[in-house]
C-alpha cells in the first residue's frame, strides 16, 4: 500500500475565481496541483485537507482527520498574519487570511503531538518557523533591500534555477542532495528574520536568508523557503525532497 500524505488547502471566494463562475457565496478550496504531482512521483498517495470553517476549534476532527494519514506537507500561499509574530501590517506586507492561519497552525501542532512526519514548502517553511517562536521579514523584494537575487523570480518558468544555495552540514538536507549546494527557484517576497527556538538552519540564500530548518530532536520536521513542488517534475535532484520525505514515511509506518 502506498503512503497516504496530506495536503492543507485553503479557501478561496467566488470573486477570486474569475467570471467562470457566476454564483453568489460559492467557495473553493484551492491548492495547486504541482504538490499532488510530486508527491505521487515520489510514491505516496496525496489527499487535500480543506479549511472546514464550522471545525476550526475542533481538535479532535483533526485529530481523526490526522490518523487517516502517514504524513503532512503545508504548502505555499498568501502572507502570514504578522499578529502571530508579535508584529503589525506594514508596508508591502501581502492579502493575509488570518482564519486560514490559525487553522493550519493548528493542524501542525496537532500533527507534532502524534509525531506524523512534517513538510513545510514556503508559507508552510514560515509557519513552521513561526510555530516555534521565529518571525518574519515582512519583504524582501521591495525598494528596502540590497540583495541582487529576484526572490519572487516571476519572470522565469517556475522550475527555473534562480539561484544557489549553501547547505549546512550534518543535516537531512545535505543527507538528501549529498552535497553543500543546491540550485533552487525563488518565488516568496517574505524570508525568515528571526529563527524559532529548537530550529536548525540547513540551508541560507547567497544574501544570507535562510531558506531551510530542520528540527533535530522531532522524527521528521523540514521546512524549505522554495518551491520544489515546481520543479520535481523536470529536475530528478528536487524530486530527491519528496522521495526521502515519503521513504521515511513508508518506512514509519511498516
């Protein structure tokens, strides 16, 4: 039997849709695909968890929800609520969705108490790092940095090498891509400030951000800044991300 991995999607509005829609107060819950297409190369059955606003407080449907799954990846997505940092809005902070927030924080702490094997991609890299008491830049590609790497490279494909990466040592990712280096795609505009207590830093940007955490002491907790959902596809080195992720999983659960 395959691994079944879940995958936290969030909720969309009809006016967000476009005009393919014409109904009033219908919602969608929105993830893209690119995660699902991943995870099945990598030999694990993806299953969408939606924002369910009448369970939002409920732990225990989570809970239930969580024992139908062998792991869980958070994925990418809109800016975070800079409250759950102790910050305000501020200039050229994004849309937030503080009720999607909360909701995914949730499900994260919940799936850390049943020790289920944790993959953060951008948002979800953030929010991980938040979880354990990080904070954030607010922006990194605006007039208020000096960097010369388009982190929100959408001028190129979205399985683009925009820029390298430096590994740390004796971490999962050097393990995963058996090296210090790694070429990756960029598309976040929000970068990690402060790293959370009990986090490891196992991959930074050649301007210094920090683009990977791993927490050490949990059976499997990774948090990646870019997006190798985009890129599995087309670069057998990215797709090494989601093949240890769901082997570990695999071998879990046996």
């Amino acid at each position: 039997m395959y691994p079944k991995i879940l995958i936290t999607s969030f909720k969309v509005p009809t006016e967000k849709m476009g005009e393919q829609y014409s109904l009033e107060g219908v919602e969608f819950s929105l993830v893209t695909q690119d995660y699902s297409e991943a995870l099945s190369l990598a030999g694990a059955i993806p299953l969408i968890m939606p924002y369910i606003e009448s369970r939002r407080e409920d732990e225990q449907y989570i809970r239930e929800f969580l024992d139908e799954v062998d792991g869980l990846v958070i994925p990418g997505g809109s800016d975070i609520d800079p409250a759950l940092y102790d910050s305000y809005p501020q200039k050229y902070l994004g849309n937030i969705s503080p009720e999607r927030d909360r909701w995914e924080l949730k499900i994260l702490q919940i799936a850390m108490e049943m020790n289920k094997p944790i993959l953060g991609i951008c948002r979800g890299f953030q929010l991980i790092n938040i979880n354990y008491g990080g904070s954030l830049k607010v922006d990194v590609c605006g007039n208020n940095t000096d960097s010369k790497i388009p982190h929100m490279a959408l001028m190129v494909p979205k399985y683009y090498r925009t820029h390298q990466l430096e590994i740390k040592e004796n971490t999962r990712l050097a393990k995963i891509f058996e090296g210090d280096e790694v070429a990756v795609n960029s598309y976040h505009h929000q970068a990690v400030d402060k790293v959370g207590e009990g986090l490891t830093v196992s991959a930074v940007a050649p301007d210094g951000f920090v683009e990977g955490v791993e927490d050490l002491n949990y059976p499997y907790l990774l948090g990646v800044q870019w997006h190798p959902e985009m890129m599995a596809a087309k670069d057998p080195i990215q797709l090494k991300l989601f093949k240890d992720f769901v082997d570990f999983v695999d071998q879990v659960r046996k």
